[in-house]
C-alpha cells in the first residue's frame, strides 16, 4: 500500500518535471515583451479573482486555527485585499525589470579568428520549496517567469488551498498569451513524500531553492541529489575598529540592530576594539537600554557596562530577537579572526575610519556581503538595486548574497566561425 | 578492526580539511607577485627533482605493469624528461595570467547613498578527485593556487608515488616563498574510502571538481554532501543546414570528428537537413572512408551511402574512436529538438549562411557552448582566450563550459558606506 501510495507520487513528480522541461524550452526561446504580458495579465487576474483567492485562503485558515498554529503563522498565512494588491504590485515589479537572458557579453575576436563571448541564458527548471507564505507563490513564480526558468513550486500544506488558488490565476495569465501552463506548476499533494521525489528528478530539474526555516534547508541540502541555492542563517556582525568614529559606531550597530529584529541582515553580534571599548560600550547600553534590547557580553565587557553572560552558543546564535552579544576583541587581526569562525557568512560590516583596515577587512573577511561604515541591514535586492530578490545566498558556488534574476540565469559560450578549423 | 580503520581516515581527512580551510585563509589575502613567485619555485623544484620524479615513477609503472594495466593506461601514467618540462611550463603559464582574484566591478551609488559593487574571491578550499594522469596533480594545484584556493588533491592509486612526489615538489615550492605548506595536500592514502569521506568534509572544502572517466563522475556526484563542478560526457552534434555552405559543411564536419578522436568535444553525431543530404552525405562517405570512420547512419542515410545502421543507442554514445552517427532532419526545429534531447549539453555547432537560423540555433540550443560555422574542437580553454582550464562543465550552475581561473571564484558583494543607515 505505501510502496503503492509512493510509486504513484514519484509519477506524479515525473510528470510535473517532464512538463516543466518542455515548458522551459518555450520560455527560454521567447521575447521579452510576451512574458511581460503574462506577468501583467497575472496580476489583473489576482486582483479579479480576490474574493475566490481570500475564500480559498479562509480554508486554510480555518484547518491552521484547528491544527493549532500560532498567531505568528497564521499572520503569515492570511490573505487580505491589502496582501493581494500587493502581490499584484510585485508583479508588475518583475515585469518592469530588464530582461537578462539573450545578452551576449564579452564577445571577442581569438588569435585563429573565430569569435567567442558568452550568453545569458535561464537556468532551465527550478524546484522552490517553502513554508507557509502564499505571497511567495506568486514572487518566485514571477522572477522564475522573467528569467526564463519554468518552475514547480511546492509550499507548506497549511498554505494548500491558497497555492493552489494562487497557481489558477497565474495559469489562466499565462494561457491568456500562449504560453504554456506547465510554465508554472504547483505540487498539488500535501504527501511530504513528493519532496523527497523532487530532489531526486536530477534529469528534469536544474536547481532547488528552499525557503524556510534552518530545518527545511538543512533537509533539502541533505538530502537533494539537485544543485540547491540555499540560504542558512545570518548570523551577522558589527565591528566597531580603533579608529571608528563614535557617531558611525553608535548608530550603524543601533540601525544594524533594532531596525528589524526578524531579518536574516540583523546584527546580532558586536564586536569592540579593547581601545574604544569603554568609551562606547555605556552610550550603547543607553540606547539599547531604551529599546528593550537585552545585551550578552563578555567578561571584559560586563567589567564595563552591566549586562548579562555571553556563553559560547551565543556566538553561534542567530537570535531574529532583541537579543545582542557583545565580544571585546585585541583589534582587527582578532575581529577577522572571530568573523570567519563563527559569521554565517552572511554580512559582516566594519566602522573605521582607517582605510588601511577597510582594505584588509574587504579582502579577507569571507562573507556574502562585507560593508564599511554601513548598516548590515542593507544587505537586501532591493537595497544593491536587482529590483527583487527570490532569496539571499550564502552559498559560495553560483550566487552569494542576495540573488535576483541574474541568479537565475547562467552564461554559456557562443563562438562564430565562418567555416573556421582547429589546426 | 574496519571500524577503527574508518575512523582513522575519517580523522586523517578531516586533519586535511581544516589545515586546508587554514591555509586558505591565507593565500586568499596575498599579493599576486607571492602566489605567481611559488608557480615559478614549483616549476623549478620540478626541473631539479626530474631525477627522483622519474625514479618515483618507475615504481607505479612497475606496480602498473604487475596489475595488467594497458597500454594506454600506463602510457598517460609515465612521466618523462618531456612530460616534466612540459608540466613546468604550465606552471610558468598560470603565473603570467592576469590574477582574478579582488577585482571589485560594477561598484555604484546606490539612491541611499551607499555604495555597492561585487568583489571577485576566491572559493577557499576544493577537492580534486581524479584518475592516473601525474601531470594533473601540477596542473589543478597551479590553477587553485593562483586563484586563491587551497586545494585537496585526490589521484589514483595507481599514480601515488608520482603524485607525492610532485607534491612534495609543490609544498617545497611555497615553503621557499613562505606559503603554508597546506596551500596543496595529496591524500597520502589509497583507501578507497578517503574519497568517501572527502565528499562528506562539507565544513571544509567548497567545492568538488571530479576529472576522469563517467563511472567516477558519477559516483561522485552522487554521493558528495559538497556542490560539484562536473564534466560527464561530451555527445556533440554538427548540423548541416539547408542553407549551410557544401565546401565549409565538409570541412567542419571532417575536422570536428577527425582532428582528435579521444577528446570530449569531438563530434559523435552529425545531423543534415534533408535537402542537402543527397549532395554532401557522398562527399563526407569519401573523405571518412580515406581516414577509416565507420559511419552509422539512420535509415534515410542508408538510403543515400553505403554505411551501417545506426540504432537508438547511438544517439546515446560518446564514442571517443573514429565512428560517425548520421541522422537525416527535416529542418531546423527538428535539429534543435533532437540536440536537446540528446546532446550531453558540451558542445553543438550549426552549418548555415542563413542569419534567422543562426539566431534561433545560438538561442534555443541548450549547451555549453553553441557555434556557427566553427569546429566542435574549438571548445576548450585554451582557444576560449582563458589561458588554462581545469575541466569543462556540463553543468549549469555556476560555470559552464571550459573552467578557467574565473570559474574558480565567486563574486561577494563590497558595500561602502560612511554612517549610512536604513530607514
């Protein structure tokens, strides 16, 4: 019965991965302009269709209510005028970028006179795997479509009858200009199962992208057998240098920190230059103070300001809370040195006025993002000015920091010869 | 006892990983004129050491010879007074290319005021996996060198005296210059089993690079926790248009098979228009016939030259030997579907005057490199303008086609700001 159950949803999965490749096919050969009507078509129809989508969506509101989900998730779940009407923006967003695929870089004349440059071109089919947010849906789907890329999408059961509803509209968009529907599918079964069997569909599927919790990420990692694009946790610093001016110090870590508690871009470990320690530390505990921001320091740093323990897990903790761990470092040798250990290598940023430092500070600290003077929380799409982000990389092959529609896309080399032999 | 004998090379290669995440560390921050100092100390330390090269050598040659090992075999594991110059001068090759590694393009200002731009980095630490060729040991560790990554080197047990012995060469080498010797490690072991837990050191090492025959890829690429930059088979097509012109068809065709036939971006399977079949499938009978081609043809090929069938499996093959698949096409669309479905995504070339199909053809081919008019042979670093390659990829992520220094890094993004913060 369950070898019977399993061998009908690795069917099922083929099917969807057969369909998306000879989906991907039409859309990577396709003008710009058709799939900007399709994502403007989408959007009309999710505006049109916003009393379905938000009955659609009371269903799964109503079984999360029964199953017990907390306030928290079913705020992410819900759909409202306001949500939909943005999710209709984001679209129209996407479909207002420039198109990357088809550009042809580089193209130059070799020494035996063919030419050879590279090409632009989508990834083929990619598989998204996410929890409970219906608006992704549409946002992956839309920087799947513009970039080429046929996806299949597959969300969190608590978020089923929404996804599905989601994918209707985006279907109905894309048959409204001939493209195919298979463009864009959903994985219609909730069966956890048919995860498993995406990660396995090697030949029909380019690449994963999980987005969720630590988790879900660590599982698809593990267990896929399909190159992921994954984003863990950010676990991101602030290094206050010697040569730091108090200001900048005081109110990057302050915006870095409690500008939003929940990003993966928060600040959640400071590090100190003994030498500024004492004169900052207290001004910070002000501010911080003030906003309910509860400080872990070190014992060199609870000798100057009052505060609790810092332990070692801390320094491993992203915290997505009003939560900072303060560290007192020698200078930068041992900053960089405690960044490249214990950072996600998400985003890391260093305040000096020193460009000695902000040399050595760019160049050896690994991370997706490493700032000077600035925020950590603009480590964003939107912020480096890609237009929209389908998710922050802190994998080191392919794209690292935010990934928007180059991400989505490779180069392969295009050579012209005219009638041109290798001798 | 086997137990104990996993979890001492578990423990060795683990050893290894976080020696080579150290170093790399290192080599990622210096200067170019030290890294391209080391390729030339290496290079000479082989020169001098050609004696005991050589003696080391004799030894897997013997051992080979006892293992019936063939005569290919033991003809690419020979080192000679030729091979170990010929490996030198490699050497010297890779320190005169450009350095990738820093390079901060496309830095601009932000409407908040930052600025941000991508900095090329090095990935840190890659493992190379891969079969009898001592040559490849100076080779791949040159290459991650100079672009900044430390490297884990895994050769074939047949190979293992040349390979510490050119190691040692290597690690004396960036002794001299004062690198860590950890910079380049050989697994000094030929259990099996180290290579297991080599694609499991996902803490350690970024990125895999298999080189060898597909049994080897394979399994690699099946059982690595570590993303993989692959190269399986090169199934290359030519496509004689109706529109191609008959003398540069000809020529192609006979210089995309027969100017090597080992190579991966030989030709395997020639499609031709229908149209033009009657007055060029007779003309390349004869130039194959002189150089002893065996072609395989379909049915309507049969129908026009005496030739043996070509069946299914055929299209399927990466023959590496003086064999022809012959397939005759109505056109156009019917090429490109037929090379998407059965090209292995290296290398596929179109014949053609014809401009419109050109631009189709160069779009809609899926692989890693498309041409015109131009020998399948021409896909290869070297002729690309990258100096040196490590392998080609059939992959799409990340790179594609020949892997040159460029291939070995990745972009982080650089964001100066002076005090900026988000609002």
């Amino acid at each position: 019965m369950t070898q019977n159950k399993d061998n009908n949803i690795a069917t099922y999965m083929t099917v969807l991965g057969v369909n998306a490749r000879k989906a991907s096919a039409v859309l990577a050969a396709v003008e710009s302009q058709l799939k900007n009507d399709a994502l403007h078509t989408i959007a009309d129809e999710l505006i049109r269709q916003c009393e379905l989508l938000k009955a659609e969506n009371a269903k799964d509101l109503d079984a999360g209510k029964k199953k017990g989900l907390d306030a928290a998730m079913l705020d992410r779940l819900a759909m409202t005028d306001e949500s939909i009407e943005k999710m209709a923006q984001g679209l129209r967003q996407i479909a207002d970028l420039p198109d990357p695929v088809g550009e042809i870089t580089d193209l130059k004349y070799m020494p035996t006179g063919i030419q050879v440059g590279q090409m632009r071109v989508p990834l083929g089919v990619i598989g998204i795997i996410y929890e409970s947010r219906p608006n992704v849906t549409a946002d992956a789907a839309a920087l799947c479509l513009k970039s080429g890329n046929a996806t299949i999408l597959r969300g969190g059961s608590e978020a089923i009858h929404s996804n599905k509803a989601v994918a209707n509209c985006i279907q109905a968009g894309l048959a409204s200009v001939g493209l195919p529907a298979e463009c864009v599918q959903v994985v219609e079964t909730t069966d956890r199962e048919a995860v498993g069997e995406l990660l396995r569909l090697k030949d029909h599927v380019d690449v994963i992208i999980p987005r969720g919790g630590k988790s879900l990420i660590e599982r698809v990692s593990n267990d896929s057998l399909i190159p992921v694009i994954k984003h863990l946790d950010g676990i991101c610093h602030v290094f206050i240098d010697d040569d730091a001016d108090t200001d900048k110090a005081i109110s990057v870590t302050f915006n870095s920190k409690s500008q939003r508690y929940g990003t993966c871009n928060t600040l959640e470990t400071l590090l100190v230059a003994k030498s500024r320690a004492t004169e900052i530390l207290p001004q910070l505990k002000t501010v911080f103070d003030k906003e309910g921001v509860e400080l872990r320091g070190c014992d060199q740093t609870q000798a100057i300001i009052d505060c609790n323990a810092a332990a070692e897990e801390d320094w491993n903790t992203e915290y997505l809370a009003p939560v900072l761990s303060i560290k007192i470092v020698d200078g930068l040798d041992q900053a960089i040195s405690h960044i490249n250990q214990y950072s996600s290598q998400h985003t890391d940023s260093i305040i000096t006025q020193d460009v000695t430092k902000t040399r050595r500070f760019m160049r050896e600290v690994d991370s997706a993002s490493v700032m000077v003077n600035a925020s950590t929380r603009f480590a964003d799409g939107f912020e480096y000015g890609l237009g929209a982000e389908i998710g922050i990389s802190t994998d080191k092959l392919h794209a690292r920091g935010p990934v928007g529609l180059i991400g989505l896309t490779s180069l392969k080399y295009v050579v012209f010869g005219d009638g041109h032999l290798r001798s």
